[in-house]
C-alpha cells in the first residue's frame, strides 16, 4: 500500500510539472488566456488548502484531547505537556527559519 501511494504522489508531481511547463510554454505569449488558467489553478489550489486546513485543526486537538484522556497519572500529563509545547515551540522556529532561508535563496 505504502508503494502504491508513493507512486501516486511521484506520479502527482510529475503531472503538476508536466501541466505547468506545458501551460506556460502553450499560454504565457496569450495574455488573456495565460490569466484565465492562472486564475483557474489558482482557484483549484485555493479550494485544495482551505480543505487541508480544514482538516488538519480537529485532527490535532482531537488527537491532544484523546491523549490526555487516556493518561492516567495527572503529574505525568504536565511532565508530557511541558516536552509537547518545547517540541512544538522548537519545531515552529525551524520550520520558519527554514522557510525564510528558502524565500531569501529562491525569491520566489
């Protein structure tokens, strides 16, 4: 199963790259075209992240809530909340380090 999505996700980046290079090559001298179909993808991915911000919001708290649910000492549950919120806290400034170093190589 595992294979089966990892293929399908290579196969989704290939096709995106593929899509995009033909759009641009075919449309970019168009210029009324060129921005419909931006307007389009753009609307398409739109949708696409508002759904996985949908998602991702009760995923996490339902997931914190059944964790502490079944914790069953109340010391251990602030020795674990404590690591969760520095693990967190450290992981957010990586990854916004991390994605200011990317904006200031590519300048996209």
């Amino acid at each position: 199963m595992d294979k089966r999505l990892t293929l399908w996700i290579l196969a989704g980046m290939i096709l995106g790259v593929a899509v995009g290079y033909t759009v641009h090559q075919n449309f970019a001298p168009d210029s009324t075209q060129f921005e419909y179909l931006t307007k389009t993808f753009k609307l398409l991915s739109d949708i696409f992240l508002n759904l996985i911000k949908l998602l991702v919001a009760p995923l996490i708290l339902s997931t914190i809530v059944v964790g502490i649910a079944h914790m069953g000492d109340s010391s251990a549950l602030g020795r674990i909340g404590f690591r969760a919120i520095t693990w967190f806290i450290i992981a957010s400034f990586i990854s916004i380090g991390l994605g200011l170093l990317m904006v200031n190589i590519f300048q996209p």
